[in-house]
C-alpha cells in the first residue's frame, strides 16, 4: 500500500521524503543499527520514483544520521560517543591506548534556566533545568571540567538515579532511559585563564590556560537535548580534523 508524502508540496518530494524519514528515527520506529528498506521498496511505498529515494537517503548521510554500507544496504547510524574528546584532547595510556575519562558528579540540581541556556535549549526564560556539574578524571587525576544544562521535564527521572548506572557517558544513557538520541551536535573552541574555582577542579595554577568547549547537542529532528561547556587542561589538548 503506498502511503501519502507528507509536507510542504511547495518542496522537493526527496527533501518531503526526507522529513518523512527522520521523524521515523525520531519516534524510534527505526532505532540504531537498524536497517532500512531499500530504495526500491521506499518509493514504492511513498509513490516517488527511485532517484527520489536515493536523494533522500543520500540527504540523511551527509546529515550524519544514516550510514551506506556497500552491498548490505543503509543503517541508521550508531553515535559515536567519545569522537570529540579524542578529537580535542590526548586521553591515553602509557601505552599509548585511548581511554575514556571516568566520571564524578559534583552537583546535581534543578535551577531555573539562565539566560543564555534557556536561549541555548529553546526554553522559556526561568524554565526548569537540570544543572549538573562533574568532574572528568584519568588515574584519578582531573582532566575536564563540565557544566551540563538539560531541560527538566524530559530529563527528571535522571534527579534519581544512582551515579553508579549513570557512568561517563551520558548520551547512550539519554538513548536508553529517556528516548533522547544525540543524531550530531554544535561545538564552539575558545581559550581562557582559568579561575580560582576551575584552578582547583583541575588542580592548576589560576590564569593558566584552558581549552573551553561549548557543546548544543541535537536531536534527530533538530531540537536541542543538552547544553555544555567543557574545560580541559590546555597541556592536553590536541586538535585533529581529516580534510577530503
């Protein structure tokens, strides 16, 4: 049965399908490492000539959400949790072997949103927000600083959890318990002189530089899941981009 393409007629039937098809991953009907149907098979089922399908599709991976496997067809595409810290700074072994930082929450509150996270996450000025501040450790040396802002309604049950089920990652805990899933997210570099307050998170002298990263985490549909700013010690930070 062919089901009726939704969306402005006024755009391309590819971007219409397109929409129609991030609202499927959106809603979960399509979860990671799920695959989806063909080209063939999604213009039938939408009535669209094949090629419309193939731009569609080919939208969505440029967009990072789905992922074409040659000879096994296209996936929603699994997150990769820890890319932008190993993008950013050097977190390994002795040996050399990448490692993810462990993780100690500091505080944990709902606030009412500031300004600027309210901007950040698309609230109302004063909304309720979940404030969490934690520290980033190797070795049990600090390594980050985070400021991490969620909207409450969505994110409230994570007032009660045990910071033992919670771990290091926070973006597959948003996937598995709230229905949250991080498809891409926006990221800001800056330096700064760190302040007494952070000189003693991170166990510096104040005024010594820091790598400041300012982090809008989005949704598979765009809105925004969660606001951050990470500091990390400037000794550690690294820089890596691969240019095509």
């Amino acid at each position: 049965m062919t089901a009726e393409l939704p969306g402005d007629s006024r755009l391309p039937r590819y971007q219409r399908l397109a929409e129609v098809l991030k609202t499927a991953i959106a809603e979960r009907r399509w979860k990671p490492g799920d695959r989806l149907p063909s080209e063939k098979e999604l213009a039938a089922q939408y009535g669209v000539a094949p090629g419309t399908a193939r731009q569609a599709i080919t939208q969505l991976a440029e967009e990072g959400l789905l992922d074409r496997r040659h000879g096994s067809g296209t996936f929603v595409r699994k997150p990769t949790f820890d890319a932008s810290l190993f993008r950013f700074f050097r977190f390994q072994s002795e040996g050399g072997e990448r490692r993810i930082p462990g993780s100690r929450i500091l505080r944990r509150e709902v606030l009412s949103a500031p300004s600027a996270v309210a901007s950040a996450l698309g609230l109302a000025q004063d909304a309720a927000v979940i404030s969490i501040s934690r520290l980033r450790l190797l070795d049990d040396q600090p390594v980050l600083a985070e400021e991490i802002w969620l909207d409450h309604a969505p994110f409230a049950a994570l007032m009660a959890m045990d910071e033992a089920d919670i771990g290091p990652l926070l973006y597959p805990i948003y996937d598995a318990h709230f229905d949250q899933i991080v498809a891409r997210a926006q990221e800001r570099l800056t330096v700064e002189a760190v302040d007494a307050a952070y000189a003693r998170l991170l166990r510096i002298p104040p005024a010594s530089p820091v790598i400041v990263i300012e982090r809008l985490a989005l949704g598979v549909d765009g809105h925004p899941i969660e606001w951050r700013r990470s500091r990390g010690r400037a000794d550690r930070f690294r820089y890596h981009i691969e240019i095509h």
